[in-house]
C-alpha cells in the first residue's frame, strides 16, 4: 500500500493522542529488547523466533490467538529477583499476574516464595507443590471457607485486611487448635503514579486498614490480643506500574513509625515488614524500569535508614513482584483477519482475538506495542489501530502503533509484554475460547494451559 493510502507524515500528530510518538520508528522490523522476551529474535528469512523455535511453527502447532512464555526468561528474572534480595529477605511472586502449575514448579525450583489471593490460586499452588510456609494468603474479603483451607494447609501467612478478617482468621485458626501467623496490611497515604484502578494506599480505596485516625494501631491490639494469631509484620502496597522510587520511601517511613508506636506501647518489635509489588516493566520502547539489583538496594537502604533513626532493628524485608517476572516473558501471537484503511485517519487491523484475551486496554487505558512477525517488510508504514473481533467499539488491543503498509490478512503479528494479568484476567465474552499458555525453551514447546474447546463451554451449561 502506499504512503498515500496511509499518510505517515504531519497527520499522525493530529490524530494520535498526547504522549504518543508523531512519526513512525526508524525500522519496523526492529525488535526493542526492552519489550520483547529476552529469546526472541528474527531470523534471517524474516520470521520472529523464540527459544529457538519459530512464530510460524508454533501457530501451526498451537493456532492463535496464542499467549508464547519464554521459560529461560522467566527463570532468568525469577533468580535475579532472588540474588538482587539475598538470603536476609524473601520474594513472594505475585500469583495473580499469572499463575499455573508450570509456574507453581518453576518458581519452587528457583527458591521464590508465593503469594496468593484466592482459594483457586492456593489450590493450584498446593496441587503444585509449592510447600504451604513459603505462601502468603492476601484479599480484602477471604471467606471462611478459604480461610479456614489455608489454615489446615498451615500457609506461611495470612495477611489481614480488615477489623472483621482479624477476628474470622482468629476464631478459624483457634477452633482448629492453631496459631496463624499474620501480617496486617494498612494504607499508608500514598498516592502511587499509576492509574487510578491500580493505586492501592490512597485512604480511599478497599484494600487495608487505615494509618490516619489510629485505625492500624488498634488493628495492631486487637491481633496481639487474639490467641488464634502470631503477628509478625506490617504490609503496605502502594500501586502497580511503578517507576518511581519516591512513593517506596514515604511509605516506609510511615510502616516503620508504625513499627516504633507497636514497641512503644506493647514492648514489641515486629520481626518483618512486606513492602509488596508494583515495580514496573516496559510496555513500549518509552518506559524505563528498574533492574532487581537497584530495586534490592533502594528499598533495603531506606528501610535501614528509618529503622536507625527509630532506633529498631531493622525487620525482615518481603517483596512481591509479579508483572516485573512474568510480564515481559511473553508474547500474544494473533493471525490478521481483516485490514481497513480509512482514509486520513488510521487503519484498524482486525486479529482473532482482543478483549477477551487482552482486557488491559479498554480497562485501564494500557499501552502496548505490536510488530509484524511472520516476514519482514519494506512497505511505507501506516499508522494502525489494532482491533479484536468482539462486539465492542472499546475492542482495542493496541490503541495506535505503526505497522508495514502491506500487512495482510493471513499475516502473523505479535504484541509484546503481554505475561501478566492478560490470561489471569482472560473471559469468554461473546463465548470466545481463551487461548493457551505455550512456554519454549530451548527449542522445545509446550502447552502449559490449553486453549479451551467448544466442550469446555458447553460443559458448564447445564441448562
């Protein structure tokens, strides 16, 4: 097609919104290594390998839509996450980012910790070996009967979220003859630089207990005067897609003046702190994360340092990254179904999938990049929408990006970082299929989650 159809000059900083690059890359065929997994690469004939094995074959092999795990780097990032934290901390991978048996293995052999937040997530860690006191059981509203599962299966922790919790997680773990040990999760007033739906230490949102008005310190006598409970630390989790360290600093700072109120009063110094997730990975060529190492070092030094001016020994540190391990590892590989240039404007590029298997877009207005993986191209560039096949004008997988101008149906095209949260937070909308987890590594492939059949969806339909 040519630049005419698809003009690539001025007319994109009309149309793209603020923030968005205004002309093309230099090389569309080009992968980012900051947003792809670290094995993939393009071969000499054009076509877009992982672990060795090509896009090509395993669309053959698999179909598509198709979620592509590089196991190599997911181990890679697990173990630095790891090192960067050594023996005197613990890492809990974040199970809601994506979690599956596979994975449950994966991260036992690599020495992680894990973190659940549901009765389905903890049984899969269980039926998958992970032992219970390496995980933690967090939640603003456990049941009692999820409660009372990771009670017997003595989990390492339960991390309580409310006034309620405090009282149903020691009532459960006293009529089993059990001492639980807990953490108490409080908002600290942060205000994480993320989207709203992501911030989560603001005052007013659902997760935690209140520091403003005294409310974590009674949570705190309350939980020391229980039987049924072990207290053994504070969390705080300010947000997700993080870059920014500052938050970190400020809620620390508040955790651990919590920490020297609890030995004022009780004679008590708490033994751990858990600071949890957020850190954030590059979704297009513009962010900037951090590596594990500088995140290790920034969070142990201003822990330290507030601990030392409190006068308190310095506590345990627990982190939780999820997104930061799992989701540059992955890749979804769509097959094109439909190219529509309007003209002046954009081309939407229809694939097989979208919302259903990408819902992180039209949720919390996600940027992602996309690139042609099946060839290589010297067509002009086109400025595209990249589009699913739902019944939804908000069925947008990639908002606006730049492809070949001679992409065609048939083609195979892949958006990068896509590990977490996508097939965690995968539906069945217009009764679509979800698609598979295939990890490769090392010229091998396989399905860790298979794609759904028609059997699968019928099969709950009792009707």
């Amino acid at each position: 097609m040519s630049r005419s159809a698809h003009p690539a000059g001025p007319r994109h900083a009309d149309v793209l919104p603020e923030g968005h690059y205004s002309a093309p890359p230099a090389d569309l065929n080009a992968l980012d290594s900051k947003v792809w997994a670290r094995t993939v690469e393009r071969g000499e004939d054009g076509v877009v390998t992982v672990g060795g094995i090509s896009v090509t074959q395993l669309a053959e092999e698999y179909g598509t839509p198709a979620y592509v795990l590089d196991e190599a780097d997911f181990r890679a990032r697990a173990q630095a996450w790891r090192t960067a934290f050594g023996a005197d901390a613990d890492v809990f991978y974040a199970g809601k980012a994506f979690l599956s048996r596979a994975v449950v293995r994966w991260l036992h052999e690599e020495g992680l910790n894990l973190d659940v937040c549901s009765g389905g997530e903890l049984v899969t860690a269980l039926s998958a070996g992970m032992p219970a006191d390496r995980i933690a059981f967090h939640g603003n509203n456990k049941s009692p009967q999820e409660i009372e599962r990771a009670v017997r299966a003595d989990v390492g922790r339960i991390v309580l979220d409310s006034f309620q919790e405090i009282a149903r997680v020691a009532h459960i773990a006293q009529s089993l003859g059990k001492r639980q040990r807990v953490q108490i999760r409080i908002t600290v007033g942060v205000e994480a630089h993320t989207h709203e739906f992501i911030a989560t230490a603001h005052e007013d949102q659902k997760f935690g207990i209140p520091l403003a008005g005294g409310q974590a310190a009674e949570a705190v006598r309350r939980a020391l005067q229980l039987d049924g409970l072990e207290l053994i630390g504070i969390h705080s989790h300010i947000g997700s897609q993080i870059f920014d360290m500052s938050g970190f600093e400020v809620a620390a700072h508040r955790v651990v003046g919590l920490l020297k109120d609890i030995r004022d009063e009780h004679g008590v110094e708490l033994p751990e702190i858990d600071l949890g997730g957020g850190l954030g990975i590059a979704y297009t060529s513009d962010d900037d994360p951090r590596e594990p190492h500088e995140i290790a070092k920034s969070l142990t030094e201003i822990v330290t340092r507030e601990c030392e001016s409190a006068k308190l020994r310095t506590p345990r540190i627990s982190v939780e990254p999820g997104r930061a391990i799992v989701g540059p590892t992955a890749f979804t590989l769509y097959e094109v179904g439909t190219v529509k240039p309007l003209e002046g404007l954009r081309t939407y590029v229809s694939v097989d999938g979208g919302m259903s298997d990408n819902i992180r877009t039209a949720l919390y207005d996600a940027e992602y990049t996309v690139a042609l993986v099946s060839r290589t191209s010297d067509a002009e560039p086109m400025l595209a929408r990249v589009v699913g096949k739902h019944c939804e004008s908000g069925d947008i997988v990639v908002k606006d990006a730049f492809l070949p101008g001679d992409l065609a149906p048939g083609d195979l095209i892949a958006v990068p970082a896509t590990g977490a949260y996508c097939r965690s937070m995968a539906s069945n909308y217009n009764h679509a299929l979800r698609p598979p987890v295939v990890a490769v590594r090392e010229g091998e492939a396989r399905a860790i989650v298979r794609r759904e059949t028609e059997e699968d969806l019928l099969r709950l339909d009792v009707g």
